[in-house]
C-alpha cells in the first residue's frame, strides 16, 4: 500500500495507573501494509474549498488538533485503530488534493478497512465519495452487478448543493456527487439534517427537492421530535446498500462548536446528534465516514475539537 511515514506525535497524554484504564493515545498505531482491519483514520489538511467560498480559513490545522484531543479519550474498542496519516492541500490544488484523497480511501477500503477523514474543509467530502465510489466499482464489474445504493447522512446546517460549473468549493461536493451519480447511472441518496433556512438560499432549497433529498431543517430536531427523525432516517437507510456520513461541524450551536468558518446562530446540540450516529453506526452500512470545518484558529477553549473528537468516539464504539 505504500503507506507514508506517519507522525504519531500527536498521540500523546495523560496515563493511568490502575488497570484497564487505556487511552486512545495508548491503543492507536500507525497504518502499515500488514495492519490487520480496523478503524483507519486519514487526515485532510485543506483550506482550499473554505476560501474559495468566502469562508473563514484555519482548517487545514484540523487533522493535528483533533488527534490531540482524541488521544486522551478512554478507550472502550476492541478491534484495532489505526493512523494513516495527511493528505494535503497545497495553495489551491483542490481538485488534485481531493483525487489523492480518493485513491488513499479507495486503497484502505480495497484492504477492509473503515475510514474516517479528519478534516479540513467540507470539501472533503467529494474526495471521501470519490474513494468509496471507487471502491464499490470494482464491485459492479462482478457478473450481474448492479448499481451501488450509497446513502448521503449529512449533518450540515448547508446544503453545499451550489453550482459546481462556477467552481468547486466546500459549498458545492453534495452537487458534484450528484452529478457523478447521474453519469454513473447510479441513484442518488441524499438526507441532510439540521438545514438553516436562514443559511441557505431559496434556489438551494429547490435544487434539494429536484434530487429529492430527505430534509430536516434545525428547528425541527429537538428533544419531542427525536423519535420521529430516527423513524426518518432508518426509512432512509433501508433504501441504501452503502452508508458515507459526513458531519460538518457547523452544525452544531455556536456555543458548542464556536472554531467553524460559519458558526451556527441555532444549530442542533450533541445530544440530538448522538442518537441519530448511533442508528447510522448500528446499521451495519457504514463504509466511511468524515468530520469536517474544525477551525482551531477560532475555538475556543477547544470546544469544537471536543465535540468531534467525542463524535469519532461514539461512532467507533461498537467494535
């Protein structure tokens, strides 16, 4: 696989004297050709996307600082964790930024592998597509091969449905996935939960509903709802053979996710999230997974790297 020398330095923290008191810092290791399968974590060190949207960079420092905020969460896993080191962006590479990106996903799901990108903008999330899209290819060439069924959960206060003939920016991967879709003569599964009316343009709620994607705006997930948006989203999921789940962090309220490029005036808080990763992980359909919009220029306290990092958590805890 011609894995990269990988910095561990991050991994490092506090340890524990009693017994059975591991660290993540303590458990992970770095991805080599002969790493039995397990959770691989890849790095997407890119500014890119944000700025080309107007946005406010700082998140190509993402990867770094959310492994060290992960490094001293307890270890609950059983199956392995690996590092698989950065992708980066350089300047306004993107496209080529987001094709490595691809061919390194498609080469750890190739080995068995379950990916989960650290980002980086949300831009990330047409590289992700493209390595699983790729991956299940490969798949569809098989006698009687049908079309892959991939399930979109995106929780994004945005759409990020914009015109990529304009150009591609974080705001516009879930159009470009469509798009490839459309030419691969493959359906398009699309829920994204936690839309911002006051976000996103009325062209973009209509381009949502032309791809008939399942939409749960901010206002409408809360504590009396839950129940409702889980029957929602398993209905969904029951249509899909694949998942990819892609959570930018601006979904969250800004109180809890202050170090974004768009901070949330509403948002949808961790506890109503939770649930729903849970249904997602559960399903046994999770193929990859990224965390995207981390801006450790403007978090405070570190709060948004910790709801990330307790994100990645619970998403590995079944193993």
């Amino acid at each position: 696989m011609n894995i990269e020398v990988i910095d561990m330095s991050p991994w490092a923290g506090r340890e524990d004297p009693e017994p059975d008191s591991l660290r993540w810092h303590q458990c992970i290791r770095p991805l080599a050709d002969d790493s039995p399968t397990g959770v691989a974590l890849i790095g997407f060190a890119s500014d890119a996307g944000v700025a080309r949207n107007q946005g406010r960079i700082g998140a190509a420092a993402a990867p770094r600082a959310l492994r060290k905020t992960l490094a001293n969460l307890a270890w609950h896993r059983q199956a392995p964790a690996y590092d698989a080191g950065d992708v980066h962006c350089h300047g306004n590479a993107l496209e080529s930024a987001q094709e490595h990106l691809g061919k390194r996903l498609e080469r750890l799901l190739d080995a068995g592998h379950q990916p989960i990108v650290l980002g980086g903008g949300h831009e990330v999330a047409y590289g992700s597509w493209l390595g699983l899209a790729r991956h299940l290819e490969k798949q569809q060439r098989e006698p009687d091969g049908l079309a892959p069924r991939i399930g979109i959960v995106n929780f994004d206060a945005h759409f990020d449905l914009r015109d990529p003939r304009r150009g591609s920016s974080s705001g516009t991967p879930f159009a470009q996935i469509a798009q490839q879709c459309d030419e691969r003569g493959w359906p398009f599964h699309y829920a994204c939960l936690g839309v911002s009316r006051a976000s996103n343009t009325r062209a973009l709620f209509e381009r949502a509903a032309e791809l008939d994607v399942l939409v749960r705006e901010d206002h409408e997930i809360n504590r009396t709802t839950l129940d409702a948006i889980v029957l929602d989203l398993e209905r969904f999921i029951v249509h899909c053979d694949h998942l990819y789940l892609t959570i930018d962090l601006d979904v969250l309220p800004a109180c809890e996710a202050p170090g974004v490029s768009a901070p949330a005036a509403h948002g949808v808080s961790l506890t109503l999230i939770e649930p729903l990763i849970k249904v997602i992980r559960d399903s046994g359909k999770l193929r990859v997974a990224d965390i995207a919009e981390l801006n450790p220029n403007f978090d405070i306290d570190g709060r948004t790297a910790k709801a990330a990092a307790r994100l990645i958590h619970h998403l590995t805890l079944n193993a």
